[in-house]
C-alpha cells in the first residue's frame, strides 16, 4: 500500500493521497484543498502568480525560501512546510504587514499577481527579521525578480516592501513549524504510488545507485525547473520518477585541493553564493540574472548540466575553467571534463544507470584572468541569447596560455572555440592576437537564428564580447567593468 504524503499547512499536518505523482503543488492547493489565493499564470515557473514558501529543515534549522508552485509535484512536500497567502492572516484579524504595505502604497490594481508578490515579499520579511537595517533596492529587486505584473509598473511595489518592515511587526512561530517538520522526517526511502505510476525519494547515494539500476527508464527528478513543464505543457507521462533531493551526499559542498566540489541536488542559489565567494567580480552579476530567485531556489547546478541545455548559463563558465563531472551508478564512480560530457544536441555521454553525483570547479590561481558575460533581452529571469565565457593564464610576459574559451547559444551544445583558442595560445595577449581569434570564432561556430536573436546577431555579439574580454584583462590601461558594462554605475560612468 502507498504511503500517504505528509506536509505541514495551515497549522497542522495534512496527509494526501490517491493523487497523481505529478500532480503539482498548485492544483493541490486549488482543486483539492480549495485554498485558491494562489494563482496560475503562466503554468511554467515565469509569472510568479503561484509563488509560495517552502520550509524544509537544514543545519539543524528551519530554511524559508520562495518558489513556483505551478511546477512542483506534489510529493516533493513530503516533510517539508507549506505556507500560501493565506497563512499571511493575522489572529487579530488584522493584514500582515505585507499586506498593509500594498494596500498602503496601491501596490495592487487587477490583483490576479498580488498573491505571488505578497508571498515573494513575505518571504524577504522572514529574512530581515532582526536586521539593523532595512531591505535595501537591490534586495528588493533581487526578491521580485520572478514576479511580474502588467499593471502597477512595479514602483509602489517596490515602495510596500520598503514600507513593510516599518509596521508593528507580525511574528512567526518558527520553533513550531520546525518541531513539526522533525516529526515528519522519514529515516528511509519514501515510495508514494498512485495509477501504476511511483515516486521514489531515496535516502541515501547507496540507494540511490540501487534504485537508479533497477529503473533505469525512471524520470530523475531535481528542482523540477525543467521536469516540471514536461508536465504542465507537454503533457508527458513521466513514467517512475526518481527524487534525489533528500540524498544528503548531494547536498554537500566541499573545498579540496584547488577545488570546490558542490553535490547535484544542491540549490542554484546555495551553488552560486559559493563559487561567487572565490570568483566574485567573475560570476556575481551571472548569478543575480540567472532565471529568477524562485527558480534559483529550486532549481540545481546538477541538475542544470544533467539537462545540457545549448542555451544554459551555467555550462559555458564551468567548461571555461575546466570544471569536471561526477557521474554515479551501481557500478561506482567516474569523472570526465565537462566539455567530454555533451557530444550532440540533448545528447550526453551516460553509461546505463547513472546520474550526476557532483561537479568539481578548478578554484583560482595565480594569473589567471576569468570572465562571464550574458546576453538577453532583459536584464532578469530571461534566457540568454549569447552567453560567453573566457578564461586564460598570462605570464609574466603578457602571454596568454591554457586559453579556453567557451559559449552557449552558439551551437547545439555549450561547447568550446578550439579554433580562436589556438589563435591565442602562446601570443602575446594584444590586438592583433585579439583580431585573429576573433576571425577564427567564425569558424568555430554556425549560430542558427531564432526568436532570441539572429545568426549574424549572435556572430557578431561573440566576437564583440572577445574584445570586452580584451579591454577588462589587456596588459596595459585595462578598463573596469563599469566602463563596458551597461548596467553598471560608478561616478565616472553612469548610465544616461
């Protein structure tokens, strides 16, 4: 018989069951629990309308965080809190502050998205309880990057969550939810079967491996960022789906040897802070336009090379700096370079049963000069048109060595420019050489155009972003980023 899925809401445990595995968060909340404060927008994680927090134990603590649950299945809530728009009702009948905040400064005009607002700013009202100082632009900012709204222009949005924390204050039983969240944790694996069709949740990388050989044709399942709209758009049977967010061996991050290993089913957002702590100039502004704060809550760095999308944002910096992945099956362990990893569109080099157990990030060293850059149409929560990255060592000489150089939005796959690297390998790092990798990209890639940019677009856009590479890293009179970076604002070179 299956096991029912537990999950703290509204106060209590809630218990459902003779649901769909793939039945999202979403309908839940609307269709069975009839709590339909929550909206769908867009049915793919964009919007923000059915934003909601999820409280999960960590550390030996309870972690909050924001995210769409249009695309969550319902049994990744097993163990974890539920809390909608809703909950946000005060016991004195009073409006949270959140709430007052909105009302206060017009922050709602149609309506249909304030729920997903109220949610995402509750989420950062959670965070600043206790702070010195209030939430200042860019946190804001930061916060709502995955909440859209046709109607306010967002500035009195922005004005409530300024607003809030100056409110008498709402408090929030966290010793409560954490105690019952404890009493929900499963010491093995949890199997939730409904239809013929079964979600799996492993306990252990062990199991793990077990289960994997044995269903080698299940659905393995993340943060649910991409899996999650072969459902809600595609309409696709995923078949067994095999859930490795509760695996701790792959919520693990480590420092060794020159490297930072972070395991698959860690966050996006726990991902980045990490690397950006050892490259923070390189990959800051990267991590803040990746996707959108709910979707880097969710999704997984694991996950997000596993899916090798030609368009992703994560691929073409870790290739750059010769990041490695760690496969895991039954049969134990292998690592190869990333680069070896993608051999054609959508198309990895697996050996039967395995999965991504980790990825494995060369830290820095002495001369190495390390870019990212991201191309699209808005600066948040957009997919790129072009993403570049470029990494070199250069002597003391000036010259540059182990060039690698590597793009998304390019090619089939994320993948390198082996042609421009060798145009740069062992020259002086100078305008000629720059000119002649340039010519030699050319070669190395024939973008194809879409609704994201065109073929000459995207050619012409790569190239360019050599140069910046060359003007920010040149031996001589090398220029800031705020001096070729659009959204950048320093005394000297301020946006007009």
């Amino acid at each position: 018989m299956s096991e029912p899925i537990r999950f703290y809401y509204q106060g209590k445990v809630r218990e459902a069951g003779a649901l769909s595995p793939t039945r999202t968060v979403l309908q839940h909340l609307r269709e069975d629990l009839h709590c339909t404060g929550t909206k769908e927008g867009c049915a793919e994680g964009d919007c923000g309308a059915c934003t909601v927090v999820i409280g999960t134990l960590k550390d030996g603590g309870l972690e909050l965080k924001s995210v769409n649950s249009c695309i969550q299945f319902l049994p990744t809530l097993d163990g974890k809190a539920l809390f909608t728009v809703e909950d946000l009702k005060q016991d004195n009948g009073r409006l949270h502050p959140v709430q007052q905040a909105l009302v206060e400064y017009h922050g709602s005009q149609c309506g249909f998205c304030t729920p997903g607002f109220a949610m995402s700013l509750w989420s950062l009202y959670l965070k600043q309880e206790g702070a010195a100082q209030p939430p200042c632009r860019k946190q804001i900012d930061e916060t709502l990057s995955g909440n859209l709204c046709r109607c306010t222009g967002y500035r009195p949005i922005i004005d409530a969550a300024q607003r809030m924390g100056e409110l008498p204050h709402a408090a929030f039983d966290r010793a409560a939810v954490q105690a019952a969240l404890e009493s929900l944790q499963r010491e093995r694996m949890f199997s939730y079967t409904h239809d013929s069709q079964t979600f799996h949740a492993p306990r252990t990388l062990d199991e793990l491996a077990a289960l994997r050989a044995a269903k080698p044709a299940a659905t393995i399942l993340s943060g649910s960022t991409d899996v999650g709209l072969w459902v809600t758009k595609q309409m696709r049977d995923l078949g067994d789906v095999i859930y490795v967010r509760q695996v701790p061996e792959l919520l693990r991050m480590r420092t060794y040897g020159g490297i930072l290993e972070i395991g698959a089913a860690v966050s996006l957002d726990d991902a980045y802070r990490a690397i950006c702590e050892h490259y923070p100039q390189e990959l800051t502004e990267l991590w803040q336009r990746f996707a959108s704060q709910p979707i880097r809550n969710t999704g997984t760095l694991g996950g997000s090379v596993a899916n090798g999308s030609p368009i992703g944002d994560s691929a073409p910096w870790m290739i750059a700096l010769g990041a490695r992945i760690v496969l895991r099956s039954a049969e134990g362990q292998r690592t190869m370079p990333l680069q070896d990893f993608y051999l054609d569109y959508m198309k990895k080099n697996w050996q039967p049963g395995e999965f991504v157990e980790a990825v494995r990030i060369p830290l820095p060293h002495t001369g190495l000069q390390f870019r990212t850059y991201k191309l699209a149409k808005r600066y948040d929560q957009d997919i790129s048109a072009v993403c570049a990255a470029f990494a070199m060592t250069l002597d003391k000489a000036g010259v540059a060595r182990n060039v690698h150089i590597a793009f998304g939005g390019m090619a089939a796959t994320s993948r390198r420019a082996p042609l421009a690297e060798a145009a740069l390998e062992g020259q002086p790092w100078n305008e000629a050489a720059l000119n002649a990798a340039m010519a030699a990209l050319a070669q190395d890639y024939t973008p194809l155009s879409d609704m994201r940019a065109s073929a000459l677009y995207r050619m012409r856009t790569a190239q360019n972003l050599l140069r910046r590479f060359w003007l920010e890293t040149r031996p001589e009179q090398p220029l800031p980023a705020a001096a070729i970076n659009a959204f950048a604002y320093s005394d000297n070179y301020a946006l007009a």
